[in-house]
C-alpha cells in the first residue's frame, strides 16, 4: 500500500510539473509572437507614414493681395480675377506651391513663384491669373450687390497634417482696383475647415470615414452704380406703358390707333425683356427685371381691356359712360402703375 501510495504521489508532481512547464513555454511563445506583431506594425507604420498623422499639424500663415478684377461675365457666371499668395511655414518640405488649388476656378496660371529662407521661415510666393465661377445673384439687378470669393486650399494634406492661419494684416484688395460701373468694399479673408463626404471609392477607407481641409476664403463686395443703366435699360418699357396709356384719349370708334397703339406697346415690352435677360444668367427666382415687365404687361392688357369695354358702350350709345370709361380708366392705371413700380424698385434697392 505504502509502495502504491509513494507511486501516485510521484506521478501527481510529475503531472504538475509538466502542467507549469507548458504554462510557461507557451507564455514565452506568446511574448514572441506579441513582440513580432509589434514589430511587423511598426514596419508597417514606418513604409506607409501613417505614423505622422499621431503628430500635430503644420501651422501656415497665408495672405493675400488681390490687384486686379475684371472681365465681369454675367450670362456665362464668371469672372476674372488676379492676385499675388504667400505662405510663412516652418517646415520646408511641405511643397505648398506645388499643391496649391483655387477650388472655385474654371482655370488658373501660377507665375513667378519664389522660394526663400527667412531665418527659420520659409517664405514663398506665387502670382496667380484666374478665371472664377460665380452664381451672380440678379434679383435686385440693375441694384444688386454681389460678393466675389477665392477659395484656396492645399490638395495634398488635409486638416491633419496642414492647418492655415490668415494674415489678416497683410491680406487686402488694392485701392486701384476699379470696375466700370462697380464700388468695390468689404475685403475679408478666413479659414474655415471643409469636409469632403467621400472616400473617393478608395476600399482601404471606411465608407463613412470622410476628410477636412483647412480651407481659406479670400472675399470682398462690389455694388452696381446702377441708377443711370436703370433708366438706360427700362425707359423704353416705360413709354411703351405710357403710349398704350395714351389711347385713352383715342376715340374709342378709331380702332386702329385705339387698339393698334397698345398692341405695339406689348411687343415693345417684350423686345425690353428680351433684351435686358439676355446680359444676365438664367435665374429661376423672380427678379426685379421680371416683376417690373410683368406688371407692365397686365397694364398694357388693362388698357386694352378698358377700350373693348369703352368700345361697347359708345356702339350701344352710351357716349358719356364711354367718356367716363376713358377718362377715369387713364388716371386710375397711371397711378396703380407709377405707385408699383416705386414700391418694387425701393424694395429692391434696401
């Protein structure tokens, strides 16, 4: 009994024995393998770069001198504009002028880039020619006022690894840019981040893992000078009413000048429209253009509508309601009409 006893007591320490052992091989292993994954990720990390996106991000101080707007294009919505860019940055493998994007451009020339160590700043410039798009906004035209934007940013680095910093003081619009028939106010410059909700298809990227870049926004105002052109443009629209207003005075049994004044008077309406839409983009919104000839328009018909009706009563003999039809129909639409075409263009002029 004893020898047996002895026995199981060996094998039992034997069996744990071999139990820690394994414990603690397999731990060794595990430490290997572990070390082994850390490694091969820091490979992975050093070949890709991806470890600079732990790192803060470049800071770049842009400004912006604009010397040149022109070349305003209302039916093709653009618009010309030159202006010199400039970056201080301390680090100087950023390649800033390579990357340079005027996002909102139809096309853009980059001249005269220069490349230069400032101390520990690296100071670059570039002239830049561009033909911008812009959506005019004619509501209130010939009175309007539209804001005109250059949108730069850098097309390599997002907010990450490049952040931009305006040079407000630097940053203006020279005082001789000049528009003909414009005042040019307002200039301002920020920065403002924008995303990009894309992943560009690439599979590597979570579909809804998207991308910001710093973004800088350069704008200033220019206000049309247009009492003069409204005048230019809409006083042939204007005696068009007043001569179908006239046939009030017309015997209504004279049909061709009676009616034949106001008909011309509606196609001479039409031809102003058509002629003044014809200098501005298409616009669905109703503008001051539309509501001015619109209006013109329903009173043209209401001449016309007030001479049939003139018409009847002088046929059936009842000359002095004709009379009265003519008389009281020529001031009451004057007057409807000098009132609506006042209220609609201070309107538009606030």
């Amino acid at each position: 009994m004893e020898k047996n006893y002895g026995f199981r007591k060996t094998a039992i320490i034997l069996f744990s024995l071999i139990i820690l052992l394994s414990l603690f091989l397999g731990n060794v292993f595990h430490d290997g393998d572990a070390d082994e994954d850390k490694e091969v990720v820091k490979l992975m990390t050093e070949e890709t770069g991806e470890e600079e996106e732990y790192g803060p991000p470049d800071t770049v101080m842009i400004g912006v001198y604009v010397f040149s707007v022109y070349d305003l294009d209302f039916p093709g919505n653009k618009v010309n504009a030159d202006f010199y860019v400039w970056y201080n940055a301390k680090n100087d493998s950023l390649e800033l002028l390579q990357y340079f994007e005027l996002v909102n451009s139809v096309e853009f020339t980059k001249s005269g880039e220069t490349d230069e160590k400032r101390g520990d700043i690296v100071y670059q410039t570039v002239r830049i020619n561009s033909r911008i798009k812009k959506s005019w906004d004619v509501s209130n035209f010939p009175f309007d006022k539209q804001t005109v934007e250059l949108v730069i940013e850098d097309f390599d680095k997002d907010n990450t690894k490049l952040v931009f910093v305006a040079d407000t003081t630097g940053s203006k619009i020279d005082k001789e840019v000049h528009i003909e028939g414009w005042k040019v106010y307002d200039f301002g410059i920020k920065v403002v981040d924008h995303t990009y909700e894309t992943s560009y298809g690439d599979p590597a990227i979570p579909i809804d893992e998207y991308s910001a870049y710093s973004r800088v926004i350069v704008y200033f105002t220019i206000e049309r000078e247009g009492k003069g052109l409204f005048f230019k443009l809409f006083l042939g629209l204007f005696i068009s009413v007043l001569i179908s207003l006239l046939t009030f005075f017309v015997n209504p049994m004279d049909l061709d000048p009676r009616f034949g004044l106001s008909v011309g008077a509606i196609f001479a309406a039409i031809a102003s429209q058509y002629v003044i839409s014809s200098t501005l983009p298409q616009n669905e919104s109703l503008t001051l253009v539309d509501i001015l000839h619109d209006v013109s328009f329903i009173f043209i018909f209401m001449c016309i509508l007030a001479s049939t009706i003139s018409l009847h009563y002088m046929k059936n003999g009842k000359k002095s309601l004709s009379q009265k039809i003519d008389r009281y129909g020529f001031f009451i639409l004057s007057f409807l009409y000098v009132i609506l075409a006042i209220f609609f263009v201070t309107k538009s002029l606030n």
